[in-house]
C-alpha cells in the first residue's frame, strides 16, 4: 500500500509541475506531455534530461504517455 501511495504522489508530484512551470494541462505529466512534443526543441531537451533522471526505467517518457493515453492512472472504472 505505500508503494501505491509514493507512486501516486509522484504523479502528482509530475503534474503540478507540468501544470505550474510548464502551463501545461494539469491531468498530464510532464513526462508524458515531454514525449507527445518531443519535435519541439524545448520539449525534446525534457524529454532527454527526464529519460536520463530515470535511467533505470526504460523509455519513462514514452511509457508516460502510452499510460496517459490508456488512462492506466485512473481508476479501473474510469478506465
């Protein structure tokens, strides 16, 4: 259960900031909205440095965005 609730502060952890510095929407990560703009110079420097925090995790911003995009962070009902 506290590996469920640190993974979900994360997240949300990652949309603030999408949301707040980056004025993005704010149910999108800045991990997953770095991928889908990845041909913006600005969004693929992001894109490049997040991938490099997370290099444990193959292709993070990648994988973001294909979560985002099936709505795996949602709810199963909302699904």
């Amino acid at each position: 259960m506290i590996k469920f609730w640190i993974k979900q502060s994360l997240i949300s952890l990652d949309q603030t900031i999408n949301a707040f510095v980056f004025v993005g929407w704010s149910d999108e990560t800045l991990s997953s909205r770095s991928w889908r703009l990845r041909d913006k110079p600005h969004f693929f420097i992001v894109h490049k440095v997040i991938d490099t925090i997370f290099f444990f995790d193959d292709n993070h911003c990648e994988e973001s965005f294909e979560s985002e995009r099936l709505r795996l962070q949602s709810p199963p009902e909302e699904r």
